[in-house]
C-alpha cells in the first residue's frame, strides 16, 4: 500500500457500509481503512500471514509453501479458488510453480475440517479430496453434485484443480458402468475414461477424464451431462425456476442469442429458453470498458431504439434476446453475451448493487490535485499538483509564441493549461485532473499514476519522460495512450474504431504487425495500433519553415521522404507540408525520443558508473563516448555531477 492505513476499533452506529478487499465480506470493526484512496482491510486479514507452509487441498507442493497475493495477480491467468470455486477480486495463496490457489476465507478452513487424498478411484485426471461434513463449510453450502446436482449434504471428493469436479461419495461409489440417455437413443452410453482432451456433444464443453460414450457414433457427453436435474434454481440471476426441455433439434439461447442443440431449459411462467450454463449468468458485473456496472437482461424494453450495435464486436444486438446494459439513465450501452464474458480478465461478478456504488466512490476518491483558488464558475484557477513542488496556474494561452510541451502527455501545449511561475513547468489541464488511481479499460484492476518517470510505453512502444499509469504492476502505459477510449473516431478513418484484443494484423498507418490486439473498424478491414493513434497531429523539423502536418493519404505511386532521401510507401501515413510540397517519413521527423525532455535522469544501469545520468539530444564541443570512443553528436547520457565528465551515447549505455 502507498498510504498508512488506520485502526478503527468499533463500529458506529451507521456501520461501515464497505466491503473489505482482502476478503471480500461487508467489512465490520476491528479493520484498517486508508482515509485517501477507499481501501479497507479487516483486521484478521491485515494480519494474514504472508505465506502458507502447507495446505490439505494440495499436499504434493506443500513443503515449498503458498505466498500471499491479491487478485487480480499481473503475471499469470486467472485461477479460481480450488476450494469455493470463485475468482472475485479479494486475498488469495498462490503457489508460483502451478495453478493451485485458495481463497483467504477458505485457507482458514484447513484447520477446522478433515481433507485426505484420494487414491482407490480412477475417474479423474487429477487427484481428488475427501470433505467430510461439507455443509459446515459456508463456501460449499451453495454448489451442488456435478452427478446428481443435489446440494452437498453428505461427504464428498472434489477436484482442487477442476471448478465443475465436485461429487457426492456415495454417487461416486455408485456410478454406473452403462446409462440410456435421451440424447442418443440409438445406443446405450458406456462409462470411459481418457486423458486426452475430447468435447462433450451436448454442452460443447471441453474436458479430460471420465465421461460416457458411445464408440460407434464417436458421441460423448461429460458427467455433468449424463444425469440432468429436471428443475434448476438459478434465483441470483432469474426469479423463476427452470425446467429441463429436450430437443431434436437446435435452438436460440433466450440469455445469449446464439445457437444451442439438445439440452435446454425453460422458465414457463416467461417462456425463456436457454442453455444450461445461462441459468447461472451473473446479473451483475463491472466491465473494464465501460464507467458503470452493467447488468444482464433477457430482453430491452425501449420506445426510442430500433437497433442496437454492440460495443465490442460492433455486431447488431438484437433487442429481444438476451445481453449485458448500463442501469445508468441515458446511458445506451449494450453487448452481447459471449463478447463481454469472452476474457474473464475484464470483468469482475458484482453481488449487489450497492457494490456499484462503492465501486464509483472509490474511483472518485483519488485526486492529485489540491485546489486552492477558483473563480466565479468554480473552476480551479491556482492547483497544487502531486507531480510538482510549486503551485500551478491556470491559462488559455501561451504569451509567447513557443513550442512548449505538456510535462504530462509530452505533446504540445495547444488548449487550457496550468503552468508554474517559478520553473518551465506545464500540464494541459485534462492531464492535471487525472486520477492517481483509475480503472483503465485494458484490465479489470487499478492503474497507478506515476510522476517521475523514463520509460518506454509498452503500448506504444515510445519512451517517454512524462507520466506514467502502471496497469497491475505489469504495463507501463504513458498518458498519450491512457488518454485514449476504447472506442474512438480518428482523423485518418471515415468509420469508428473499436479495440480489439484479439487482432493481429497490420497496422494501416506504420505497417507493423500487431502483437497485442489493434483499433480495428467494424465495417471495413482498417486497423491502427497505440502508436499511430497517439502521433502528434503536426510537428516542427528545420527542413521546413512551416509546422508539417500528419498525412494519411498519398495519391502517388511513388514517393520519397525529404530528410533521408530514401523511399517511402504511399499507402503508409506521413508528415507533409501542402505549401512547399514536402513529405517525410513520421521517424525522421519526430527521431528516436520524441516525448523525451533534455535533462531527465536516466538510472544508470552501468557497472562501472553509479551515478544517476541525464538525456540529452545534443551536446556542444562533439566529445568523445567514454564507451566506444567515437565523437558524441546525439542522443547522449552525461553524468548528472557537475565534477564527473562521464558521457556516452545512449545506445553505448545499454552495451555495458
């Protein structure tokens, strides 16, 4: 944690109306609460250990220990918790070496409850483990016998590393070798076993282990599959129960709008039919596309919309199936089923609705600015920014005609702005009202805002000495890419571009082959990476006496650039002046460290100097590298001491 977090011994009257983020459970006193950014912590959970020498659930790696993370952790998937099945945003034990995890609340329940291991029975790919008494347990008392689909009253095995694999003792001593099943009349189903990977013909769920099929047909159908329950209470996401309906033929899923075959459910009192897995939908979940929570509904009731597109894939939603809507008013936000719970890294199961709101104050509670005068329309005229030790004031325009560059975006001052009094200090005025923590829409988790910084963006790929958001300790995303929403209009395009993650083409503007996802048009084969989408609309180069403008068309065949004198493809963008008739590559204009300030310290990664040094562009008197003993021109480290005369070119610095 950045902040001090505070005792509160007793609960008021009011009570604490928050959840806690180690646990996830409303949070009630004896905890810990940061007065600045939200976050609380029950006691008990505070002082976790940090990590667990063993655990019952998975004895195998348990002379190395379980460390202590936080969900969602930045350098692996997603697991669930091996014990509740959950993956909700809160404490967890994680061993490093494989995809066992637990739960904090459930962790706690090893000393209470007896666990073994089983052996006698093959009908799994993995080991499973013995429960005794599983009602005891809180987690357990809603999921039911993936054979019987009966609550687990009675002792039970289940499967730390399978979320479906939860079975009652006695339905698996009592499993029968061969069934007749309403889905392939024709033979009866044997039982099998196989540790290849196969999927089950009804459900299209992928799975390994023990299934039922039948060898003449090539037709198999997983455990779940095999004994249907004729009602099913899916009360958390519809009010009435649903009842098995078996089809010949395919269908349309009422809550997902896509096909399904055979099994079906349907709630007679609403004529609903879906899919077995869209009984347990969530209602409600936080999406990290979009500010609000948005909830599921089997139908939009509207007098205004006719049709809807849906803002992931950009496909048309149809209004009388089922889909994911923003609660807020006036908020016309809606996708598709599948597109929205496609990455589970994207979204977080929101339980109530007063988590929503938690949510959102939690959003608005991390500031980085401290007003101190405001003017008639109450906007902040005078600021003290975290980033800065000076106060800052606010401006609409430049008293001098000069290219000055925001300390935040490190693009140039164009708009409303403050600036320092006592140093070139300046920070366009949307840069200076950025949260210090916000959730930006590439995860489901907190970005941080850092100040002191030079990075490369692992979006853009530039360095830059401006702000930075660290996106779950794992991305380093500068401002001019944290600026932009995740569905944009650009210049360059007549169309709308929305990102998507899973596209690896070309990038129409530079050429380049994208690696992690791509702005793409939803209506015609046009896409544009960070890099292009973030390129200063004009810049100044001494080949020109005017600003040169960023170009996207070119209409003739062949072209050269005006600085190397070298060949340039037409089809690609470029920076051009309509007056004098010049183009040029975007590189040679901008160079290698376009959102770099002279003067940053760069922390020295050399072994034989210490010393923090400082970028530079260019350096008088051409002295020699203290590397490679060549003339120093551009792009150069010198020592930030005045009494040290080490200097070297910036590539030499990352040969040491």
């Amino acid at each position: 944690m950045e902040h001090p977090l505070v005792l509160v011994a007793e609960q008021s009257n009011e009570g604490l109306k928050a959840h806690c983020d180690g646990c996830g459970e409303l949070l009630s006193a004896p905890c810990f609460t940061c007065i600045h950014c939200n976050y609380h912590l029950h006691k008990q959970c505070a002082e976790a250990p940090l990590s667990l020498p063993n655990h019952p659930l998975h004895p195998e790696c348990s002379p190395f220990g379980s460390l202590l993370r936080q969900r969602p952790y930045p350098f692996s998937r997603v697991y669930g918790c091996a014990l509740c099945k959950e993956k909700r945003n809160m404490f967890f034990y994680k061993y490093d070496w494989c995809h066992f995890s637990i739960d904090i609340k459930c962790a706690q329940l090893s000393s209470s409850f007896k666990f073994s291991q089983l052996s006698e029975h093959d009908i799994h790919q993995h080991p499973l483990t013995f429960i005794e008494s599983p009602m005891a347990i809180d987690v357990l008392k809603r999921l039911n016998c993936c054979w019987c689909h009966e609550p687990l009253t009675n002792d039970i095995y289940l499967c730390p590393d399978c979320p479906s694999f939860i079975i009652h003792k006695k339905c698996l001593d009592e499993l029968p070798t061969k069934i007749n099943h309403p889905s392939h009349r024709i033979h009866p189903l044997l039982f099998n076993y196989s540790d290849s990977y196969n999927s089950c013909n009804l459900c299209q769920k992928g799975h390994s282990g023990a299934f039922y099929g039948c060898s003449l047909c090539h037709f198999n159908i997983n455990l779940e599959c095999a004994l249907l329950r004729s009602v099913i209470e899916g009360k958390r996401s519809h009010q009435h129960p649903f009842s098995l309906l078996w089809r010949q033929g395919s269908f349309i899923c009422d809550a997902c709008d896509t096909e399904g075959n055979y099994i079906s459910y349907i709630c007679l009192k609403c004529y609903i039919v879906v899919h077995k897995k869209c009984i347990s939908l969530p209602r409600i979940i936080k999406f990290s596309r979009h500010a609000h929570c948005i909830f599921h509904k089997y139908f939009l009731q509207t007098q205004e919309l006719t049709k809807q597109d849906c803002k992931i894939c950009f496909k048309e939603v149809r209004l009388e199936r089922g889909s994911y809507s923003c609660g807020k008013l006036g908020c016309n936000y809606v996708v598709h089923v599948n597109c929205v719970l496609e990455d589970g890294d994207l979204y977080e199961v929101i339980e109530d609705e007063k988590q929503c709101e938690e949510l959102y104050e939690k959003s608005m509670q991390s500031s980085t600015i401290r007003v101190i005068e405001v003017n008639e329309a109450r906007e902040a005229t005078k600021i003290q920014h975290l980033s800065h030790q000076h106060c800052l004031v606010l401006a609409d325009k430049m008293e001098e005609e000069i290219d000055r560059k925001c300390d935040g975006c490190m693009l140039p001052i164009s708009n409303i702005f403050y600036y320092c009094s006592e140093c070139p200090f300046f920070l366009h005025k949307t840069c200076a009202e950025l949260p210090r923590i916000k959730q930006h829409w590439f995860r489901q988790s907190n970005a941080t805002l850092n100040f002191d910084s030079f990075k490369k963006c692992d979006f853009c790929s530039q360095y830059s000495s401006g702000f930075f958001y660290d996106i779950n300790e794992d991305w380093d995303m500068c401002l001019r890419c944290a600026k932009v929403a995740d569905i944009i209009e650009c210049e360059g395009h007549q169309h709308f571009l929305f990102f998507d993650f899973k596209y690896r083409g070309k990038c129409n503007g530079c050429g380049e082959t994208n690696r992690r996802g791509a702005f793409r048009c939803g209506k015609c084969r046009f896409a544009l990476d960070f890099g292009c989408l973030t390129l200063p609309h004009s810049a100044l180069h001494r080949i020109d006496e005017h600003k040169l403008k960023l170009t996207y068309h070119d209409d003739k065949e062949q072209s050269y650039c005006d600085i190397c004198e070298q060949y340039r493809d037409p089809s690609l963008w470029y920076y051009s002046c309509s007056i004098c008739d010049t183009s040029t590559h975007i590189e040679c204009v901008l160079g290698q460290f376009p959102f770099v300030n002279d003067g940053i310290i760069v922390p020295s990664c050399c072994h034989k100097h210490y010393c923090n040094l400082k970028f530079f562009r260019k350096v008088e008197g051409y002295p020699e590298c203290s590397y490679c003993g060549k003339l120093c021109q551009e792009e150069i480290l010198k020592c930030k001491e005045s009494t040290c005369n080490y200097i070297v070119h910036y590539k030499c610095h990352w040969r040491h």
